[in-house]
C-alpha cells in the first residue's frame, strides 16, 4: 500500500488477535458449516435488481411524454443505488458469486451501470476503509477533501461552523462528483486522497476503467438523450443522481460517523492501536435498525455493518444469523456491540456528530 508524505510513515498497528475474534471465527464457522460463504439469494435478488433497472429504462426509452421520462428517473436512482448496494458492493468483496471470475464479471457489468471505477472502489473499501475504520489519514470515507470535518482528529475551520445544515446538500451531489471528477482526478493522479496513493493499475484494470465509464456513457446518458429533449434529460439525470446520492448517503454514513462510534487514533511513537482488529471494528461500527427485513432487503444488509466489517467476504443474507452468535460472544467476552433500534435513532446519531465536531476540540 502506498503512502504519500502527508500520511504518518508507518500504518497503524493492531494488537495480537484476541480470544474474542478467535472464539467468534469458531463459532459462526461450526453454525454455517453446512452454507457456502455466498448464497442463492444473491443470485436471485441480483436478478431482480438488474431486471427492474433494465424495465425502468426501457419505460424511459418508449414512453414519448418528456414529462413522464423525467419522472421515471427517481425510481431509477432508487434501483441505482439498490444495484450498487446488492451487485456492485458485495460482488467487489467477492461475497456475491462462487467464483472470482464470477465476482468480477459483476462488479463490471455493476460498475457499468454506476459509472464508477470498481479498481478505485476496491482500494478504496475493501483496503483503506475496512481495514482501519474512524482513523483519521487512513479511513478514506472520512475524506471529504475538506468540504465535512468527520472525525475529531481531523483540522477544524470556520467553514465547518454549520455543517450539520449543509451536509445533506452536500451529500445530494456525491454521484456526480464521483462519476465525473472524483475517479478521473484518482485515476491520472494515483492518488486516493492527500494521505494515500493508489497502487498501480494493471493493463486489465486501465482497460475496465475505461470500459466501464463508455458503458455508462452509453446506456445511462446516450440513450435516454437520444429519445429526450436535452432540458429534460438533464432535469431527469440531475433527479436520478439526487436521489441515488441521498439514499447511498442515508445508509453508509449511519454506520461509523455516529455518535455510538470511536475515533481510535495510534500511539504516537509505537503506531499501535488500543485494540486488536476486531475489537477495533467493533468500537468504530454500528448496526442500525435489523429488525426492517425490508431494509436488510434493499440495503444489501448494510444495516448489519458490525457484521459486515467483521465477514466481509459472506453474503449478507447470512448476517441476521450472525448477528445472534456475534451479540452472545460480544457479551461473553465484555465487548461493546453498537446497534440502534430504529433508523431515526442512527440519523439522529449521525447529525450529532456532524453538530459536534462544527467547533474546535
């Protein structure tokens, strides 16, 4: 992993595996003996998802009134984000099909209908966010390129004042800067954020790079241009991306910039961190709302981020089991388990946060 000169010199460093982490491997691995780490479900859903993404353009295709065709693009935006959270995130962590082949042939056809680079995603995610969550410098999802302040650790300005009011503005442009400027600036720059470069690409990934944006080009904007005078596609386009923003930000910023999370930082001298990985992960992450099947649905079990981060490579219809074994050797071993009860609780929880760290300290 590359760093740049503004990162410290050496990663943070985890404690030895503790007993907690050892026993739960053990006990969730003899209670899904018998399951695959993905499952038919995903299949399934995956199916359904990428069917009603593809009806929901061919209404935009065929059905000749512009007012319409700007209409159909919020449930659009809505199955976008359902095909990022389901098809895209889990086949990048390689939990929604069998084979890594398999895996990756997804997470193409996923990041062609997103407009996203999943080489960038997968850095991104899988490396820097997972493995150190709420650690300032390294955690890229607390990287707002100075636009939020997300973490205690993080240098405070004015312009931070009133950012609890006009965060969910900026949450409402995230595609567009993402799709358009975000992965271009990290793709010619091998950059991630001021803090971490990006390992280079191989030719394979150059080639899905630019694959995956000439699909979306294609499908996503050509088309629909094509059949649509230019005013309303761009007020369509400008709906789906407002509405995929808002709903991918009304999930993944509920689980680690909230109030029931930790901003863990590493010794100064030893780069060590208070705690093992897992312990770690389980400080700095909350689950929200599990008992919505509808939401654990849609969401891709998102809403189960405590087990995510601690299995990542399962496919989340296996997380409500997990749950009830992780809950019991969390307090077996007097582990603290985050969780709010309701969605409302974890938004409030988040705009705390955001309310909390407008001042300096």
């Amino acid at each position: 992993m590359q760093v740049l000169k503004e990162s410290a010199e050496q990663p943070p460093l985890f404690r030895d595996r503790s007993e907690f982490y050892s026993t739960l491997r053990e006990r969730v691995d003899e209670s899904l003996h018998n399951t695959d780490s993905t499952t038919g479900p995903g299949y399934r859903k995956a199916a359904i998802l990428l069917s009603g993404f593809a009806v929901n353009l061919i209404a935009i295709l065929t059905i000749g009134i512009p007012e319409v065709q700007v209409a159909l693009f919020v449930p659009w935006g809505i199955l976008h984000a359902a095909v990022g959270f389901n098809v895209f995130h889990e086949s990048i962590h390689g939990s929604l099909a069998r084979t890594r082949r398999g895996n990756r042939l997804l997470a193409l056809l996923s990041c062609s209908l997103l407009g996203v680079s999943g080489y960038l995603w997968r850095h991104k995610h899988n490396v820097l966010h997972h493995r150190y969550p709420n650690v300032h410098g390294w955690d890229d999802d607390l990287e707002t390129r100075d636009n939020l302040r997300l973490s205690p650790e993080q240098a405070w300005s004015i312009r931070y004042r009133f950012q609890h009011l006009y965060a969910p503005l900026l949450y409402a442009f995230t595609t567009l800067e993402w799709i358009f400027i975000k992965d271009f600036v990290q793709y010619f720059t091998l950059t991630m954020n001021r803090y971490q470069a990006v390992p280079r690409m191989s030719a394979r990934d150059h080639l899905e790079f630019w694959f995956a944006k000439f699909m979306y080009f294609l499908i996503v904007i050509a088309l629909p241009l094509s059949v649509m005078p230019v005013g309303y596609f761009l007020a369509g386009f400008l709906l789906l991306n407002l509405t995929l923003s808002i709903t991918l930000a009304s999930i993944f910023q509920l689980a680690h910039v909230t109030t029931a999370c930790t901003f863990p930082e590493p010794d100064a001298h030893s780069r060590h961190l208070e705690t093992d990985w897992a312990v770690h992960q389980m400080r700095t992450t909350a689950n929200f709302c599990t008992s919505n099947p509808w939401l654990t649905w849609f969401a891709g079990g998102l809403n189960y981020q405590v087990e995510h981060h601690l299995f990542p490579q399962r496919n989340h219809a296996q997380y409500p089991a997990i749950n009830r074994i992780l809950i019991s050797t969390a307090r077996d071993f007097d582990v603290p388990y985050r969780s709010y009860d309701t969605y409302w609780k974890a938004l409030a929880g988040h705009l705390q946060v955001l309310k909390v760290l407008n001042v300096p300290g």
